[in-house]
C-alpha cells in the first residue's frame, strides 16, 4: 500500500536545484535470474539505492532531463505526495536532491 503526504491537484514544478521523481521502485525486487532482493524493512537488509523516473527538473538542474530514469542512493528521497492531473491520470511524486544521483539511464532499467 502506497502511502503519500497529501493529493495535489493539478501539476507542479520544482525550483531552481530540486528534481522531482516518480516510479520509484517499492517493495521487493527479483533479478532475472530469482534472486530475491528484499525491500527496506527499516533494519541492514534490503537497503539499496531505487530507480526512479525524473518527473520534472528546476531550471537550475542540467545532469538529468524529464524523462530519464535516475538511481538514487538509499533513502535520499521525500515521502510521496499525490499528483493527480487534470486528465485523469495520478502518480506518486518525491524529492530528490541531485547531488544524490547515483546513475543516469535514457531507458528503464531491467
């Protein structure tokens, strides 16, 4: 179960340094091969960094674009907040500082 802040209507747009994600990579993951990675349960296991999609960028930002999928450091991101847009789609927004970008992708990694 997803659990977010709050629901904000319409769109948003970060400033100037700020990088706003989406798709954030939640629960546990399996590798092509069955391995079982576990999700951050709050103890050692299963802390690993998250991909993520970038929603939007500040204007102060020039290593990532809208549209590239980022792999941020373990819990270096902000609790969700709900963003449901005027035509009827929603996702999961969050913060990220960029300083914390691990990897930069064009395309969702497997």
């Amino acid at each position: 179960m997803e659990r977010y802040t709050s629901i904000i209507n319409g769109d948003i747009t970060p400033l100037k340094e700020n990088v706003l994600v989406s798709d954030l990579e939640i629960g546990e993951k399996i590798t092509s091969s069955g391995l079982i990675i576990l999700d951050d349960d709050g103890t050692d296991r299963g802390i690993r960094p998250r991909w993520c999609k970038v929603y939007s960028v500040g204007s102060k930002v020039t290593e990532v674009t809208k549209g590239d999928w980022v792999l941020v450091e373990h819990g270096r991101w902000t609790r969700g907040v709900k963003l449901k847009k005027n035509d009827g789609t929603s996702s999961i927004i969050r913060m990220i500082n960029r300083k914390d970008i691990l990897l930069v992708s064009d395309e969702k990694p497997i």
